[in-house]
C-alpha cells in the first residue's frame, strides 16, 4: 500500500481515523440488543463477584456497546447476543437464572471459573442453545429436569463440578437428540445412565461420564449412537456384563474406557472372547481400558482380532487366569500393555517380543514363572517394564543391554537369581532399578552402580549380593534413594558415597560393612534417613550426622559404634532405638546408659581419694621410703 512510505504516515493516520470512526458510528447507530437483553446481562453481572480489574469492567461504562462488552458476540445485525464466552476468566458468585432472557443465545461458555450454586432451571428456556459450557466450576445441585426442552444442543460441558443426583431422562432424550458431545465426568451424579430404549442419540460422538457414581448396566439403547468415538464410564459402579452387542455397532470408536467398574465376561463371566470378537470391527480403536473389574476367565487367542489400530490395552486389577497368548504379538501397534495384578500364570511368551512399538509393559502381581525372556531386549522402545511381584526364575538377561530407551526396571519378589549383567549399565536412561527381594549374588557391578542417570531409586535389597560397595557409587549423583539392606556386602563404606548428592534415603542396614562411618555421609545436603543398622561398623559416629539439618531417620544399632552421644541436633528425637547393640556408646539419648565419667574420676575425684589415703601413710611410712619407692605400690610400703 502507498501508506508504507514514510512522509505519507500523517495521511495514513487521516486515513485510518476516518475508517474507525466510521466503524464506531456505525455500532452508535445500526442495530440495538434489546433492552431486555441487556438487562438480563446486567442482572448476570450483579451476581457475579470478579476482580474489578478485571474480566467485565467493560461491560456497562459509558460508550461501549452492549456487542463490544468482554466475552459477548451478537449477530450480523447486533440486534441479538449470540455467544457468552468468559471461559477462565476468575469469575466467582452464582449463575443468574436472567441469563435466560438471552432468547437467542447459541453458545454459553463459563468453564474454568469458581461459579458455585446450582444451574438456574431457567436456562432451559435458552431453546437456541447449542453449546453449553459449564465445566470446571463449583456448581453443586442437579442438572435441571427443564434441560429437556434444550432440543438444539450439540455440546454440554459439565464436567469437574460437585453435581450430584440423577440424571434426569430426558437430558439425554427427549423426543430426538442433536447432542454429539456430553461430558458429566468428575462429579457425583447417581442413578443409572438414563437412556430408555427408544432413544436414538444418533450424532453422540463423545459420551464422557467417568467419575461418578452411576449404577446399573449400560442401556441397550446406546447401540443406536453408531458415531461413538470415545466413551469414558470409568470409575463407576456400573455391572451387568461387557456390553458386546453395543460396542460391536461403534465402528468409529477410538476410546473405550470402562475400568473401575464391576463388569463381569459373558458366559457366567468365562468368556472375553464375544467382546474381543465385537471389537473386530472398530478398525479405529486406539485405546481400550477393562481394568480393575470383576473379570474372569482367560484372555483367548481370540485378542488377536483386535484391531490392529490398538495402542494401548489394560486388563489389570482382574480375575484373569490362564497364560497369556502367544496371540498377543498380532496387536503390531501396542505401546501399552497392563495385564497386572491377575491370576496369569505359565511363561512371559517370547512373541510378546514382537511387538516392537511396546514402550511399557506391565506383568507384575501375577503368577507368571519360567524365565524372562531374552528378546525383550529387541523392543527398541521400551521403556518401563514391570515384572515384579512373580514366580520368575533365572538369571536378568544379558540383552537389556540394549535397551537404551529403558528408564524404569522392576523384577522385584520374584525368585531372580544369578549375577546383576554388567550389560544393564548401558542402560544409560535407567531411573528406577528395582531387583530387591530375589536371590541375585555376586557383587555389584561397577557398571551397574557408576548409572548415573538413575534419578529415583536403586534398589538391591533382600539379596545375596557380596562383595565390597563399589566406587562407582559415587557417580549416581541423581539418586534419591539408594537401599543395599538384606545383603552380604562387606568391606567399608567407601566415603566417596559423599557424592550423591541428592540423596535423601539410604540403607545399608543387614549386611557385613565393616570400618568406621564416613564423615562425608552426614554432610549429604538432602539425606534423611540413613540405616546401617546390623553391620560390623565400628569407630564413633561422626559429628557430621548430629549437626546434619536434614537426617530425621536414623539408626546405628548393632554394630560397634563407640564414644560418647549426645541428644542434639538431628539426634534430639532419636531414642536408644536407634543406637541398639553398640556397647561402645552413652551418652544422654533417651533410654541410652549415660558415660561412666571415668575422666572426671581420674582426674579430680581419684587424686583426691588417693591423697586422702596416702598422706597417712606417708605420715606412718615416713617420706624417703615413699620417695624411694616412688609411690608405686603403697601395699608394699604397709
Ligand atoms: C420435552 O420436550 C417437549 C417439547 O420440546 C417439552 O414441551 C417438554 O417440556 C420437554 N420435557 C422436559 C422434561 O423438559
Ligand atoms: C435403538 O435401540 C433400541 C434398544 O437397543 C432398539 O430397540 C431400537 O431398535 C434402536 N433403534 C434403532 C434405529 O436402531
Ligand atoms: C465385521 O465385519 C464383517 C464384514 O463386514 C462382518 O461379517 C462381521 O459380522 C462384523 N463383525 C461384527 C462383530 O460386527
Ligand atoms: C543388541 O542388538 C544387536 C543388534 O540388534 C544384536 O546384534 C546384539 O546381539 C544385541 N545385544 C544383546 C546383548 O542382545
Ligand atoms: C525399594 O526401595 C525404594 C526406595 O526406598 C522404595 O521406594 C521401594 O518401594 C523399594 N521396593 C520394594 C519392593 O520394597
Ligand atoms: C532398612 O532396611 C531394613 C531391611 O530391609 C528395614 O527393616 C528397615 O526398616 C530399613 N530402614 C529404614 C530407615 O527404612
Ligand atoms: C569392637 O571394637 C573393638 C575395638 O574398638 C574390638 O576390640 C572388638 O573386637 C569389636 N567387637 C566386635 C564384636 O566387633
Ligand atoms: C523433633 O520433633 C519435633 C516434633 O515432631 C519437630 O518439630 C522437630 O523438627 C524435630 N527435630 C528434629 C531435629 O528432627
Ligand atoms: C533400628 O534397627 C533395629 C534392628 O533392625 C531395630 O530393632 C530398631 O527398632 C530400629 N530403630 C528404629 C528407630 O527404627
């Protein structure tokens, strides 16, 4: 435009003056929001509380039109509100049911502020309204019976509210239902999902209704929602069986939630196979969710008609028994697979290694046994495995070592045994190392302790481990907590441990260790609780632990600690529970033997005892037999 050359700017400002001013005459004249309109918004905003700086302090001064306030849209014309839309704007009070005088109001949108009260029955005279937008607030109460008259919405939002009571029917149906978007999660709404059997809510795309307290079964009805994408009932008390013949008309779905219920299998809860069987067809699904129910029976080869579209599958916290199926490797696009805390039994089967996009797999709290299997190291994106809590025997595989994704391994309680494979320490993305109570021996090795990625734990404990604490320990200056108890380690405390400096846990407590403890433990800036509890230490506990600000957990029992203690610092709350077994210490911890004060009798009381027993006898003796004896055995001198 010719307004970019620089002398022509005070004519562009001529220019652009005249075009606002033009644009304000023409709010100041064409169309007027009818007074009612505008008094519905002012009686709304009387009962809203907000910060006066802020969302609506244009809404009611002088020369601002009612369309040009915060948060409002009216139509071509400006002679209707269309839109409310003050979505997180910090509004607090209650809703004015004279928002029902904004007869032509399509969408209302109040989400992400502290409304509290109920929803004004009157809303349900808003009979344009399409989108409804309450989520996010504090709104307590029902949801009105008159929102059945709400035939035109598409989309209502009431989710992380304190709602309760029942749904009432005709929300969902009256007559016909445009609603393609409900979501109710996240309140307290009781009763069961009200849909009657001649309900067609044929545009539902998104039902979302997960954390409630609806009972019951899935209605029947829900069949006719063919368009269903995602359907989110978890964390419900709903029952009755999977709903097979609902799911199997949902070719579209993406996201089937239904964990935290009671859901039981068909067949006298044995037969997972007619759900698996009437998913076949949703050639879109992407995340399936059945766990923590009351499912039974085995997970049949059948899993495998799945769609191949399926990212993640849970079936944890269930009464499933039997072994996995090989068939499972069919599921090629799998990142997520929780089967635990079931009753699975038999071998991990090596096609699970097939599935090369796993990234977290999750078996523990079952009955699996056998070994675990090698190729697990060819999932080049795993990154946690959780084996814990099984009857897996052998030794670790050697190929976790390429497992460079890998950040959390839990093979704790399982009957593990065999060497620690210096292959883990390439690892080099481990944050949690969990193998305590199996039966690992050998030492540690220096690869394993020198990961210094391991952010969060390493945890050894409750085995056979011997061997001295390596150095590399020293490298792990991310760890929080490091637990080495219940082992065989031997040798000293090696004082570079001083540098891990964030540690804020350590037990060594059960094991051989031997010398005394370094200084450099005591000075760890975030440590606090330090066990090394039933050791062979000895020496004193170095002043460092006492005048430590963050030790809170202590113990020092049995060992041979030495020297004398006092009860300050970190050690003003400790009790002779924490200093058991060592004969070597006193001091004024509660319950601790105070120290005989063998100097002090030394030094002051005993001269003064002995001269008043031997100046009589140099008195009777005489001085020179004394001066030639040289006081050493007054016996002899009597
Ligand atoms: C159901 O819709 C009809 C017609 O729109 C309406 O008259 C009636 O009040 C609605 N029922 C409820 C409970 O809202
Ligand atoms: C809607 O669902 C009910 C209950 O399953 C059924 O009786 C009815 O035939 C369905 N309507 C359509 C159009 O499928
Ligand atoms: C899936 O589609 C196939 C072919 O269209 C059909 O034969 C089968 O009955 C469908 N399965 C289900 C559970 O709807
Ligand atoms: C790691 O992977 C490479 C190539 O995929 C393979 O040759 C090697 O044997 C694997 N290492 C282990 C320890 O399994
Ligand atoms: C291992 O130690 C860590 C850190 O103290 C702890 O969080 C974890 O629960 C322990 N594991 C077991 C199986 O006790
Ligand atoms: C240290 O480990 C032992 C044995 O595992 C356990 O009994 C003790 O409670 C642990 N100490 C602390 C402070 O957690
Ligand atoms: C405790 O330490 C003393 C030396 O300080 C040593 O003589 C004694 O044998 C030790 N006792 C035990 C049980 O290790
Ligand atoms: C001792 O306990 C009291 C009360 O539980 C607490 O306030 C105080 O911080 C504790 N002192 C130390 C050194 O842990
Ligand atoms: C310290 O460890 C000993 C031995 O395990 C135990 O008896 C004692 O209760 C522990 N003390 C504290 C304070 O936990």
């Amino acid at each position: 435009m010719a307004c970019l050359c620089r002398s022509q700017i005070p004519y562009c400002i001529v220019v652009f003056m005249l075009v606002a001013l033009l644009f304000v005459s023409r709010t100041g004249v064409v169309g007027v929001v009818t007074s009612d309109e505008k008094a519905s918004l002012l009686s709304f905003m009387m009962s809203v509380y907000s910060d006066p700086e802020h969302a609506l302090q244009n809404w009611n001064s002088s020369g601002v039109h009612v369309c040009e306030w915060t948060g409002i849209t009216c139509n071509e014309g400006r002679s209707a509100v269309m839109q409310l839309v003050l979505t997180g704007r910090s509004l607090g009070g209650t809703i004015s049911p004279a928002l029902s005088g904004l007869s032509s109001l399509k969408v209302l949108d109040l989400s992400k502020n502290y409304f509290e009260g109920h929803i004004p029955a009157e809303l349900g005279a808003l009979l344009m309204l399409q989108e409804l937008s309450l989520a996010w607030n504090l709104l307590e109460g029902t949801i009105p019976l008159g929102f059945g008259k709400l035939r035109s919405l598409i989309y209502v939002d009431m989710g992380n509210n304190r709602l309760s009571g029942d749904i009432p029917v005709e929300f969902f149906c009256n007559g016909s239902s445009s609603l393609q978007y409900v979501d109710l999660s996240n309140n307290s709404f009781t009763g069961g999902i009200p849909l009657k059997d001649d309900c067609e809510m044929k545009d539902l795309r998104y039902l979302l209704l997960w954390s409630n307290r609806l009972t019951g079964r899935i209605p029947p009805a829900l069949a006719n929602s063919t368009r269903m994408e995602w359907l989110d009932l978890e964390l419900n008390l709903l029952n009755g069986r999977l709903p097979s013949h609902i799911v199997s008309r949902m070719p579209n779905l993406q996201f089937l939630y239904l964990s935290y219920n009671q859901f039981t299998a068909e067949d006298g809860n044995t037969n997972l196979e007619t759900f698996f069987d009437a998913l076949s067809n949703s050639s879109a699904l992407r995340e399936l969710e059945l766990g923590a129910n009351n499912l039974s029976g085995k997970i049949p080869p059948v899993i495998s008609r799945l769609p191949k579209s399926l990212v993640q599958i849970n079936l944890a916290e269930n009464l499933l028994y039997g072994s996995i199926p090989p068939q499972i490797s069919n599921l090629i696009n799998l990142t997520l697979l929780n089967l635990s805390s079931n009753l699975l039994n038999g071998t991990i089967p090596t096609e699970l290694c097939q599935v090369g996009r796993l990234e977290r797999v999750y078996l523990s709290n079952n009955l699996l046994s056998g070994e675990i299997p090698s190729a697990l190291g060819d999932l080049p994106h795993l990154g946690l495995l959780d084996l814990s809590q099984n009857r897996l025997s052998g030794a670790i595989p050697d190929s976790f070592a390429n497992l460079s994704q890998l950040r959390r391994l839990l093979l704790f309680g399982n009957q593990l045994s065999g060497k620690i494979p210096p292959s883990l320490g390439k690892c080099v993305n481990l944050e949690i190392l969990d193998l305590s109570y199996n039966r690992i021996s050998g030492e540690i090795p220096g690869e394993v302790a020198g990961l210094g990625s391991l952010k969060i734990n390493l945890n050894l404990s409750h085995n056979d481990l011997g061997g001295n604490l390596p150095l590399e320990l020293s490298k792990m200056d991310m760890v929080l907590a490091v637990d080495l108890s219940s082992n065989s380690l031997s040798g000293a405390i090696p004082s570079q441990l001083g540098s891990c400096i964030a540690l804020e846990y350590l037990n060594l407590s059960g094991n051989s260790l031997e010398g005394s403890l370094p200084a450099s433990i005591g000075l760890l800036p975030y440590l606090q609780a330090c066990d090394v509890s039933h050791n062979h230490m000895m020496g004193r506990i170095p002043r460092t632990f006492l005048t430590s600000s963050t030790l809170q957990t202590l113990n020092f029992s049995f060992n041979n600690f030495s020297g004398n203690v006092s009860a300050k610092g970190a050690f003003s709350n400790l009790t002779v529970d924490s200093f058991l077994g060592n004969k070597g210490l006193c001091g004024s911890i509660m319950g601790m033997r105070t120290c005989k004060r063998r100097q002090y009798y030394h030094l002051v009381i005993m001269p003064i005892l002995l001269s008043l027993v031997i100046t009589p006898i140099f008195c009777l003796c005489g001085y020179p037999l004394a001066f030639r004896s040289r006081i050493r055995s007054p016996a002899r001198c009597l």
